[in-house]
C-alpha cells in the first residue's frame, strides 16, 4: 500500500564544536522533517527529529550523536537561539521554519 | 510552552538554564553573572596584583579563546592594569595544529593582544608529525605533554610573563579528580583542584574558570559569536579520559550540580604529609637547566632516545638502562637551549601595590 507524500515542514540545522564532522563535514543543512512521527499521529518533535537525523543526514559513528533516543550527554541544543532544556527537549514540538543547533561540547578546549 | 522571563532580571525572555543552579536567565543577565563569577574567582584567590605581565594559553580552541575574550573584559570592567599576551604552542600537526593557529591568529587581531607561537620544531628540533613517525601511536601523548609543558614555561620566559592563565574548566577539573582516583593517585588528587600551581623556578600557573561549567563556556562562545576551532588531536585517542569523560556527562545528565560537586570533593583531600615527602625534590637539569626532578629532565630524557632512535628511553627504566649501557650520550647530540629565567622589568615582586 502506498501513502501520499506526507507534509513537511522545513527547518535549518546548524552542527557545530566538532559535530559537523559527522555530518559531511557541513555546518549548515535546511532538513524538511515529515510534520507527524510515520505511522503515528504524533506530531514532530525534538526527539523524532534526533532519530530521523541519526538514520538521514549522519554519515558516521552515530554513536558520538545519538544514544538511548536522545543526543549523546555533552551536546547542546538550542531550539531558536534558545536552550532546549527551556523548551522541553524532546518534548518540544517543531514548527516550520525552527532553526535547530547543535554544539559538541566534548571536544579540546 | 509559552516563553518564559529570566529569573534575575524579570523582563527579558529566559534563553538559558544554567547547570550550577537550575536558575533560567536571558543572555545580558547570563554574560554578566559568567563574567562576575569569573571575576569573583581571580579576586577571591588573588590572582593578579596590578602591573602583572599575564599570557594566556591559547590553542584556539573554546575555552582558550573563551578566556581571552573575558580576561580582556575584566581586565577594562574592573582595572586589574595586567599586560595580556597570547602564548602558543605549535606542536606541529598537519591538519590540527595548523587549523587552529589560524584561529589563535584572529583572535590576535580581534582582542588586540600581542601573539607568541613557540613550536615543538624550534625548541627540541621535532615536530609531532616526526615523533609519531618514528615512535608510531604508542606513548606519543607522553611526548607531547612533557614537550608542552616545559615549551609553556620557555614561551611564558621569552615574553618575560610572571604568570600563565589556561582554560581548564570545572568538567576538565572534575575530569582530572576522577581519574586520579581510579588511578590512586592521591598526590596528584591533592593539587589537582589548586587553583594556582608554581613549581621551584617556572612560571606561575591558574585556572580562571575553575568553577566555570563547559556548557556555559560553550553558550557564551555561541552567543557571543565567538571564533573558535574544534577538532579532536589526530594523535590523541586518550581512552581513560574519554571514559571519565563520558561519565561525567553521564553524571551531569541526571543532576547538573555533579561537576561542581566533584570539584569541591577534590578540593576537600588534604594530602598528609607522608604522602607530600614522598614527591621528590626539585633541581634543575644538568643539559638544559630546566626544573626537574632528576640529573635530566624528562625532556632532555625524552630527546636523547628520539635523537639516539631508542625512544623508549624516556618512559621506562628498562629501556633507559639498555641507553645507558650504550655509552654517554654523544658530544654532537641535540639538546634544548639552556633555560635562563628573565626577570621582567616592573614584575609583581618590586611593586607595593596590594593584590586585586
Ligand atoms: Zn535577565
Ligand atoms: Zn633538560
């Protein structure tokens, strides 16, 4: 059976502190992100949107991105210039146009 | 969920959570207690006094460049009158060190500051690329902390600094209190927190961020736009601080105050004096009259068994018996130019001023 194209909505993602390596060594994506987690009516969120980057956009050790469905401990997220940990990290329902960053924090100072 | 007002200055939007504290504040608000806690560290422990010549260690990195940009705010906001310098080293790593000299080399221009870079290449006439070369991935990060250290000190002399500042931070600290645990490593467990530390005749050397968190390093790097590189050493899969690395963030994860925690309990062992007597006494190097604990100093040891192809010869007993059964070391070897310590004009020890 097959489904129609699900709407998206489109966001820009920023990877940076060293992340970016995983990422073909690019800073700057614009990510159109299905607007409901497949098979499910559950609106996109924050932590749909880490898994559909992990299995999307990654391109190597998803081990240093992701790890037990959220980002690995030391990345920060800033969900429009503001720390996730105010919005409710997963938690936090995407809209169209949200510019999404993260920051590797694990790498030498 | 509807935006909330920052919890200080109760006007505008909460953009941050700190970890410290749970507390939610806006940018203006999260520069200023960052930078007064900063401030309130280097008063509290003395740092500086006026007139001070201050280099900080600067890899391009986030904390580094970090540092520089609040030593020079602090600096104008509160008068300390020190002379900041940028200190360098080039370890000499294609495609890492290279990389980020250019960004210490912008920060030079962006923060005004004049820039020394001392290589590895100048001073012990090798470079890491070459090390790693001969000696393969095996004991290489030995080479280069050692190298680091003493060319730290020999820069700091050559700009005739009293004083170095680094950007270790509380993770960094926390970090080192771990691992000299699991290592039972109590003597290092006991200085490892000292915010200050100075040997017989170097340079002395603190931690501004002490009590400065990494992801509040890393935000005030992003709001404040700041230029910095980062990219892991190509050399350097050091496994056991990657792992208490990880456990710490682990840690921080379920109760944010963990890092601060830690520190305070590094800070808590006091070292008995047994353990303190066993640390042995400093002299200085018969080849190249820096500290050491030794007729040589682990530098002079390291060069003479890259120089003689026995590059074991610095890490263990073993193979510096198989050395030293060779013979002395030959007239033509190469050494580090003699260490002569400078005092600098106007240094912290002729002024009468009381400390900031
Ligand atoms: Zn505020
Ligand atoms: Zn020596």
């Amino acid at each position: 059976m097959s489904s129609p194209t699900p709407p998206t909505i489109r966001l820009q993602i920023e990877f940076s502190g060293g992340l970016e390596l995983l990422f073909s060594h690019t800073r700057k994506h614009t990510v159109n992100l299905p607007s409901t987690v497949p098979n499910s009516t559950r609106p996109a969120d924050a932590s749909y949107l880490i898994l559909y980057l992990r299995d999307n956009l990654l391109k190597e050790r998803p081990e240093l991105f992701e790890e037990k469905g959220t980002v690995k401990p030391g990345i920060l997220v800033l969900i429009n210039d503001t720390d996730w940990e105010l919005e409710g990290e997963g938690e936090y329902e995407l809209k169209d146009g949200d510019e999404i960053v993260f920051i590797s924090t694990l790498h030498g100072g | 969920m509807a935006p909330k007002s920052c919890a200080l200055c109760k006007k505008a939007r909460a953009m941050l959570k700190r970890p410290k504290t749970g507390q939610q504040i806006c940018r203006d608000c999260f520069f200023f207690v960052f930078e007064t806690e900063v401030h309130n560290t280097i008063t509290e422990a003395k740092l500086f006094s006026p007139g001070d010549r201050v280099a900080i260690g600067a890899s391009g990195g986030k904390d580094s460049t970090v540092l520089a940009h609040v030593m020079k705010t602090l600096n104008e906001r509160y008068n300390y009158r020190l002379e900041l310098f940028l200190l360098s080293i080039d370890e000499g790593i294609t495609g890492y060190r290279d990389d980020s000299l250019e960004t210490v080399k912008r920060n030079q221009q962006q923060y005004d500051m004049p820039l020394k870079i001392l290589s590895y290449d100048e001073l012990y006439g090798w470079t890491m690329d070459a090390i790693v070369e001969q000696i393969g991935r095996k004991n290489n990060c030995t080479f280069c902390g050692v190298f680091r250290r003493q060319a730290l000190d020999r820069g700091a002399n050559m700009l005739g600094v009293d004083h170095i500042v680094t950007g270790h931070n509380a993770d960094d600290i926390a970090e080192t209190v771990l691992m000299n645990i699991m290592r039972g490593d109590i003597a290092r467990l006991g200085r490892c927190t000292s915010i200050v530390t100075q040997g017989e005749d170097t340079i002395r050397r603190s931690k501004p961020f002490k009590y400065a968190y990494e992801k509040e390093i890393v935000m005030y790097a992003y709001f404040k736009k700041l230029d910095y590189f980062s990219t892991e050493c190509i050399y350097s899969p050091d496994a056991y601080r990657g792992h208490a690395r990880a456990f710490l963030k682990d840690l921080e994860a379920a109760r944010p105050s963990a890092i601060i925690d830690i520190v305070h309990s590094g800070e808590a062992f006091e070292v008995r004096e047994e353990v303190k007597a066993t640390q042995k006494l400093q002299q200085t190097c018969q080849r190249c009259g820096y500290m050491s604990s030794n007729t040589l100093c682990k530098a002079c040891t390291l060069l003479e068994g890259l120089e003689r192809g026995m590059a074991d010869a610095g890490i263990t007993d073993r193979a510096r018996k198989r050395l030293e059964a060779e013979g002395p070391a030959p007239e033509n070897l190469r050494t580090i130019p003699f260490f002569r310590p400078t005092t600098t004009p106007g240094s912290a020890a002729s002024t009468v001023e009381v400390a900031i």
